[in-house]
C-alpha cells in the first residue's frame, strides 16, 4: 500500500523504512527539510510542502502523522483542510484519547477517517518491530490491515500462548483494534502507566539492594538519625549490574525493561552521569486521572508517577512544612540536606 | 509521692517542674551536673551520683528515666545494679516496645518492676500536660496512679466526650494503662506513627494549593515536560498561612498539629529557613514493621515515612536507574537537576 | 442584612438558623414544602415558589444556594433568569470549583455576581459555626461581610496562634476570602483531600493496634499463609475505644476528627454496625486530579481515596489477576475469601 | 558431581531431573516414602532414611534442602548432627536470609559449609532453567559451579546484554554468587518484592482497563456516590486477554509475568474462577522490612504488599473506622456493601 508519513524523527523515519522494506511504499515530509532529504531509499518519494504531499498520494490517501504531541493537533487540522472524503489521518503519536475524541467528532462530517494508534516499540522498534494499540472504525481499520502488520512485530517474535490455536489472531502479530476512536490510545496510555509501575519497582528493588551495605557504613549519631538495631543484617556489597544480568534468565521477572536496565549497568554500574530528575510524560499523569474517575484503585501506578514528581523537586514545599511541624512541637532543628 | 528522675532534659525537667507543681517531691540527677543545678525548686532534691541517686530516694523507689534512647538501655542496667525488691523503673523516653519487653524480663527475677510510659506533649508539655501511654502488672501501676494523674492534662483540657457519664476514667484525665510491659510503648509507636501520616497530609494538601498558581507560570516547553492543559484551571493565589489559620476554627480538619502550622507560617510563611530535609525518629519505621509482621495494610503512614526518606535523599540510585531506564528505551536524556 | 436560602436541608436550615439568631433576615425555598414549612422563626419568611422567593428579597439580592452537588447547576440557571443586575449568588454546597469558573463568566454579561463558598462544619456547625472558604470579586465579598462573618465560628472559638497581633483578621473568625471566582471551592477541595489522609492515618494506625494480639492467635499454617516470627511480640489486648480517648488530652495527634472517633468508638468499640463500605464524595478525587495537574506528589492523599475505592469492591478484578499470576507461576492455588 | 536431594516436592524433584539429564548424580529423600518411589531415572540413587541418605554419599559430601520453609530449620540441624568436615549444605528454600546467616555461624565450628540459594522459576524451571542467587563461601561457590551451571537456564536462554564481551560470566548463564551466608537470599528477597510490584503494575493497569466503560453503566444516583463527570469518554469495552497478548510483542512491557497473564485470560478473560484473595509469601514482607530498615523509599513494593493483605480482608477494622467517623462528622450513613 502506499502511505504518507508526516513527522520524520527516529519514530517516524523508522517506521517508513520498517515499512518500505516490507513492500509498501511511503511520501514523505517533514517541515524540516533536511530530515526529509535524509531519509532515501527505493519506494520512498519526497515532498517538499503540504500541499506538494497531498498532491503526491493516491486516494483515498493514508496518512501517518508523527510528529511532537505539542503540535499533532495544528497538523491534523492543517491536513483536514487539504484531505478528500475517504482520506484517513492516523494519528501515531502519544495523543491524550480524549483529543482523538474530539478530532474523530469534527472530521466525521468531511467524511475523512481519523485512527488513533499508540505505538510502542521506543528506539529498537526499527528492528523488533513496534507493537500497535488502534482505535476507529471498523472498516477503515480493516482495510489498513497491511500497514499495521507490516509494522508489527510479527508472530515469531514470541513463542505462542498456550491455549491459542489455529490462525494467528492480529493481537498475535502484536497488533490490535482495541475500539472506537479513542481506544488505540486509551490502551497505550494504561500501557504507559503500567510502564511508569514496572521501572519503579525495579528501581526500588535495587535500591534496596544497593544499600544492602548500610550496617558496614558509619552512620551519624545525632538525636534525629534514627540508629540501625541490627547492622550485623546488612553488610552485604551487591554488584548491582550483575544482579540484573542473572535475573535476565529464568526468572520470574525476566523482562524487555529488565534487560535494559542490566544494558545501561553493564557499562556504568552507579549511574553516575545521571542526576536522577526523572521526566514525565503524559501518558503516567493521564492513566491516573482515568482511575480517579473510573473508581479503580492505582495506587501503584500512582506512587510511581508521584516519585518522579519528587524527583522533579515538586515535593519541596511540602518538605519544608514537616520540618516547620517539627521544630514546632518538639523544637527539632532541622538537618540541612547538606548533613546527611 | 517521691519520685526519682534521671535525665534532666527538657523533657525530664519539665515533667519534674509539673509534679513538683502539683504536690511530688523528686530527687533529680543528670551526668550533666549543670542540668542537675539549673534545676531548683521546692521539693527538688539533687544527686550528684547514681549511689547519691539511689540513697535519697525512699524504698519502694520509683526511677523515671528520661534519657536519650541510646542510652536507655545503658541507664537501666546501670540501674537495676543498684536497686532493691520492689522499686520500679519507669521508661519514659521513646524506647521500641521489644526493649520494654525484654528488660520487664530481665528485672523479674530481681523483684524489681518494669513500666514502660510513652509520652507526648513536646515542648507545650509543662503548660499542657502530657498524654501518657503506660505498660506494666496491675499492681505496680494502680499504686503510681498519683505521678500519672499529676503529668497527664487532665479532665478538663478537652470536653467530655458524648457518652461517657459518671466518675471520669484515667484515660479521661490523658493517661492510660494499655496493658503488661511494652505496651505502653507500642501505643506511643503508633501514636506517633499516625503523626506521620497526619503532618503529610496537611504537608500534601498545603503543597497542592501552594502550586495553584501552575497555570500562571510560563512552564519549559520540551519533550521532557507534559504541558498543563488547562492553564485558566490554576491561576490561584493562595495565601497559606491564612488557610491554616481560617482552618482552625470550624472546620473538620482543626487539630492541634494544625494550630502547630499556622504559628510556623505565621512570620515566615515560604518556610525558606528550611531546606526539606526532614528527619524520622524510629516510630514511624517501628509502625510500618508493625503493620508488616501483622498483615495490615499501612499505605498512608507507609507513604509518610517513605516521603521522608526521599527528603533525605535516599531515592537518588532509583531515580538515577530511571532515568537510565528512560535512556535506555526511548533516548530521553535527562534533564538535569538544575534545570528544572 | 436580608437572605435568600435555597435548599432546607441540615445544613440550609442550620446556616439560616445560625444566620437569624444573629440579626440577621432570611427568605426560605425548598423545592420540598414540608422542608420550608418546618423551619419557622422570627425573622425567618417563607416563600412557596422561585418567584416568590426572588419577590420577598430586596435588590440588591442576595441568594445563598445550599442544594445537593447534582443539581446546583439548575438552581443557578434558573436563578439567574429571574435575577437583576448587581443580585449576587453564593453557592454554599461542594461544587468543583471549576463549575464555578465557568458559572462566574456565564453571569457576569448580566451583572450577577457569582460566589463560591466552601462550607466546614458538618452536623455540628449550628453550635460550633462553620468555617468558610470564599471566592469571588472584591468589592462583592466585602458586602457580604457581616453574613460570613455571623456564620463563622468566630475568634474566641480557638486559642489565638502566637504571632498574630492586633485586631484579629478574617481568617481568625474562621472565614477566608481564598481569591477569585472558585478559589473557595478549590481551597475546600483540598481540605477535603486533607481530611482524606487525616482519616486514612488515624484508621489505618487503630487498625495495626487492634492487631497486636496477632502472636495470640491461632494462625492458619499451610504454604499460602506467612508464618509471624516473633509471636511473642504481638500478645496485646489494646482497648481502641480507651485508646482514642486518652489520645484527646496532651497528645500531638489529638484533633477534631480524633474527638469524633472516640465518641463513635465510645459506645461501641468494634463497630459491628458498619460493613466497611467507605463513600467517597468528589473532593478526594479532584485533590488527586489537581496534584496530578500539576506535578505535585500527593502519595498520602491518594492512598487514602484509593483505600476507599478498595473498600468499595473496586479492586476485585485486579486481585483476580494476580491469583491467576501466582497459579500460573507457581501453581498456587487461591486460598478462597471464605478460608481466610 | 553426586548431590544429594532433600524434599521431593516439585521443585525438588524438578531439580533432580534437571541434574542428571546434565550427567550429575543424585542420592534422594524425602520424609514420603511415595515421593522417593516416584523419582526414578538413571543416576537416582534412593534413600529410605536419613541415615540411609547419609550413607549414601560420598564425602565430601552435598546435600540440598528443598523442603518446606517451615521445616528447613529443623532439616538442616538434624542433617548437620549427620555430616561431617568439609561438607556442605545448601538451602535452596525460600529462607528468610537473617536464618542463613545464624545457620552458617551455627556450622562454622563443625566444618560444616552453609550456602542459601535463591531458586526463581516456578513449575516451568524444569524445562526453562532456574535462576540461582547464591551465598556463601569463596572457595565452597567454587566447588558447587558444575551443580548451578547445570541447574541455570544456560548463556543461550537471552541474548547477550549489549558492552559484554568475551567468556561469558556466570551471571550469563543465570546463576550468581553474590556474596557470603545469607546475600543468595537477601537478593531472592528483593527479586520477589520486585515481582509484587510488577505484578500489581499489570493487575492495576488491566482493572483500569476494564473499566474503561463505567461512563456506559447506570451508576447509582445518590449522595453517597460521586457522579462521573464525563461519561462519554468512558465508553470503551475493552478485550483484556487481548490487549494482554498484543502487549508480548514488540512493547516497551513485555516480559514473563505478561506472557503468564495473557496465558491465564487467554481461556477465562473474566477469571470468575478466582474470588481475589491473594496470598502473600514473606518475601514481600521482608523486602518491605528491609528498606524500613535501610531508610530507603519503597512506596511501589510496600503498595503492592498491602494490596494483598486488603484483598485478605485486613483493612476491615480501617474501613468501619472510616465509616463511623463519617457518620460522626456528617451524618452519612454507610452504604451497605452489598448495595454497591
């Protein structure tokens, strides 16, 4: 099938040649040029304006939007001026559902398709393939059907669930049209926050890990350090990256993020090129908000999202209030940060 | 009744002033003989030694020790060395309830009696009384109840409760007897440890309104960072320290750490003389061991204790495995700390 | 000065109750007849229709809304319709606050004023006066002075918080004008959320006492049950009830909410009248949806509302997953509810 | 190598099939005498009693423990009455790592060598491998390393962890020597806390999932419930055991506990066979334990934990509390929870 692409960064660049290489050919574009004169390849055809790209795809026209969550919603509504009726815009990127709500509700009546697909794959998808959360119609997604599987990992890129016969289903591929518009999103933003859960519970456990050697450490003695009763139970040094190689093989929590996270520890095992100010970005924010109004505990989910909160320093006020509260009813003077 | 008291502290002297205000006499001795000085009064007795100590107090002796609860243990051995049959110790210090348990063993044989009292009331407890949480055999405890029932606030410092009629019980004038050696103690832990939860969810709710503002303040436009959607739904600025005050009267929250916070906020209400780093003192980690070996849930005060951990820096090795994680995955390079 | 109360119900009628024995005039409406024929008294004046009720207020009007959440907004629109230029509308219920945003600019073309009041007190506000959180225009507010004032608790109703000097302010007679339009609601949210922890914390800390006697217990032994190690440290019999009390008097945890509990607990100290079903009202939710809005850590709070979702059955699919995990992984089979 | 096997349960008998498909020896016991009939096969050497087992190996002599975590204590002191200098016993149990740093002092001065390994990979270790986290002695690991190579699921069950290069390190083939008595356990510790938090990331993300169509259900309307604000983004059905499968392909949260997961929905997407009570097995607990006693933040591991103890009916006390201070402050009476 022929398809254009819009937005040609690592996720967008990748996924024209994923695609490319299996058969389809892509237009692409970019508003910076010099990404679009980067990206060759037979099958990939360059345009060099909107309208110049428009004019470049057959209809009914495909096309794939990747570009910053900042600006999806100027380029969908910039491509809707230009699109026919049985146009469909897919929207690739890491959209809020509610947003895909809206843009299905306006463009229904042009007759253009609009398609939410949450794509997962990060960095290595070129590669491993990227696995595909869709939202929309029925038929339109139905008709997309080769894009989406050529995008997809694949069924051999896992052994088969045990249980499942017969002719691979498109969740077997590592693709799947989870509902209406909306729903592609929905399941990559619960996946996301599932996501945030799994990297703060290795985090935490090797941190745990970490200061298994606080008994062997000379700790302050002052009225506000609370003493360790039993430093004789912790004097253990673990190497911390060979923990997380063993763990890779046949363990029950053997995992693409744990093999990760040995990679990044494999090279420098305290991370010390990190401050350790982590970034969040939506999807964790939005899975919470979803259980708050659902009903449906996430706590968590939701610890993990607030620890990056903390790491952002977004806990300080808050900090300072203890420590007023302290020192108010049981005149503690505060430690500096500087002391511990 | 005479009563001994070793460890001359704020806490010690002012327990000291208060029963000597209401009719005690105390012997009173400090391995700092300045604190033993600094305290004079009608019926205030100094000891310049522990045989000094033990010589002007008349048998049965009663021992409150009011030191620090490292060398509580210490104090009681050194103690019972020089008691009789029939003279009580009474730990009045923060002691984890194990210990109680273990040193009302160890004096049995010898006769001597063992009491455990937690106390609270911080540095209003000379005007307030202190609320006392008692541990120890019937016997020994009933023959005590005037020292108790002239520390503790009194019937009067709050209204009676609906439903209670009649003579006014202990713990109606603010002490009670909780049961055999330890558990005076064990109520104290978790007393203090739903302290913590307490001053966190004020520290939180202040936070949160602290950052009503968000919507007003121009926010770094990067990949890293999730954009507010809704600006014009935080464009707030809220007085706190007039909150806490207006809180204080009326509402569902009152108490009296919150009288504690509106006086800190009061003459310095962005709290810059502190940095955050806010301490623990054992009861809050003894609550959550507590809550562990039972099989209760503890979320809340967990979530407290755990916030003071990450304000004394300990989640730093986690985060930085997150970020590394972030790296590792989707290319996110880290925002450094300084630049948030 | 004159009022209009919509909305008898106890709180409606306390508030005009409070309100006349203080000078001041009321015009009541329910939708309920029988409410508005029930809450008679001199300077109380009823009113048997909308019209009615807008005819019997002198302009300019003032209309205090005291109508359940679901249909505040109707009121208002309804009220609005028949209101003048310079009338004024408090909403006195627990609206969301941005309800009051959007409410404030619907019906400043038409020159009412919009005031949102965030109301504290509870069944006990008659007697104790509740404590208001305001928000609206300036000059608006300051004409409406005398009536928050009078329902207000009042200045002598706490201890004066030390610092504070001279004439006492506002937010010492127990109301606050918090900012504009929905900043009282904002700022009763969060005292909402607070109230939240402040449960949870007092809850979860009783819970772990009225478990001491765990090492008492007969427990079950079989490979799906965590034998207890030390049972020897968990043989406490703790009298909750006597707890909650003795805790009122000099303790740092004693509070309002604490006084409450003590009285519940009073009477019956297992509580075997409730199942443990715990609501949840709205402002818990939208103190977690803020804090997650805006970036801030809110770990206590958030337990605390999830705990209540958890109590509302809501996790129940999550905890069928995770047997089904564990059978997977390890051939366990789930112990039933019913074996616990 | 010859070892001998006590505990023929699964795990035991698993390992001991596992040992001589590899060309090791075995001598087994186990105190069913059906369990040790049932065990044959080339290299199987059985034992009719202790003394039997004994006798059977030669020295110096391996013996493996893998029996109940209830009864390792009292099998391994009557093993040692039995053995002799230079041999060596390993618990390959669940232990808690404090009772392997007492075992192994406890040996010491009989000659007699202790090493605890952690054993991770459920009922699918047989075919798949087991990950070994193993503590003890330098130069008696050493000895071992046929026995754990064997066991470990081998360099070629993952690929390579890019910046390792070279002979592959133990750790490669999934086994690891990680310090001395105790530190094979202490790491399974984390493991399985690590495995709480995981698996509580899904459950949580899949229940938010499910609910994803509570704006499609009739909620009940009272002032007891909150109402949903937006119904009609929460209209999704969602298809859980194929979400769970599209996520094993090519996702950023792939892993094994996903794989388990979308097996067990694959045949029973609604798990009514499952009432939720999920078991907890100590590991959780003393990872919990052990950051309390570090300092170290665990917000995600210790919210995962107490999830399961509120699923085995353990908040029940905090809920009737929550309610009855509701009814208290409010008047609200409590929902039943058969109403909900």
């Amino acid at each position: 099938m022929q398809l254009g692409m819009i937005g040609l960064g690592r996720m967008g660049a990748n996924l024209v040649r994923r695609l490319t290489n299996n058969g389809h050919s892509c237009v692409v574009y970019d508003v910076n040029a010099a990404a679009v004169n980067a990206l060759t390849g037979q099958d990939i055809q360059h345009a060099d304006s909107l309208d110049d790209f428009i004019a470049k795809l057959s209809r009914p026209r495909v096309v794939w939007v990747m570009v910053p969550a900042g600006v999806t919603g100027k380029t969908v509504s910039d491509l809707a001026a230009l699109l026919s009726v049985d146009d469909t815009i897919i929207d690739g990127g890491n959209s809020y559902y509610r947003d895909d709500q809206v843009r299905a509700k306006t463009l229904k009546p042009h007759g253009i398709h609009y398609v939410d697909c949450g794509t997962s794959g990060g960095v290595f998808g070129l590669e491993r393939g990227y696995c595909l959360m869709i939202g929309g119609e029925d038929g339109v997604i139905d008709r997309l059907d080769p894009i989406f599987r050529s995008i997809a990992p694949g069924v051999a890129s896992a052994p088969r669930t045990a249980g499942r016969e017969g002719e691979p289903a498109a969740e077997e591929h590592g693709y799947l049209h989870c509902g209406p518009a909306g729903a592609g999103h929905f399941v990559k933003m619960i996946h996301n926050g599932i996501e945030y859960g799994l990297m703060a519970a290795y985090a935490e456990g090797l941190n745990i890990l970490k200061h298994a050697d606080v008994g062997l450490r000379s700790r302050t003695q002052d009225a506000e350090t609370t003493p360790l009763r039993e430093p004789e139970a912790y004097q253990y040094h673990i190497d911390i990256a060979k923990v997380t190689e063993v763990w890779r093989r046949g363990s029950v929590i053997s995992s693409w993020l744990l093999d990760l996270t040995a990679a990044a520890l494999a090279g420098d095992s305290e991370l010390e090129q990190f401050s350790g100010h982590v970034s969040d970005s939506g999807e964790g924010r939005w899975t919470t908000l979803a259980a708050v109004d659902e009903g449906v505990p996430a706590p968590v989910i939701s610890a993990a999202l607030f620890g990056r909160f903390e790491s952002q320093g977004e806990a300080d006020y808050a900090d300072r209030i203890l420590s007023a509260m302290r020192k108010q009813f049981g005149g503690h003077d505060e430690k500096q940060k500087s002391d511990s």
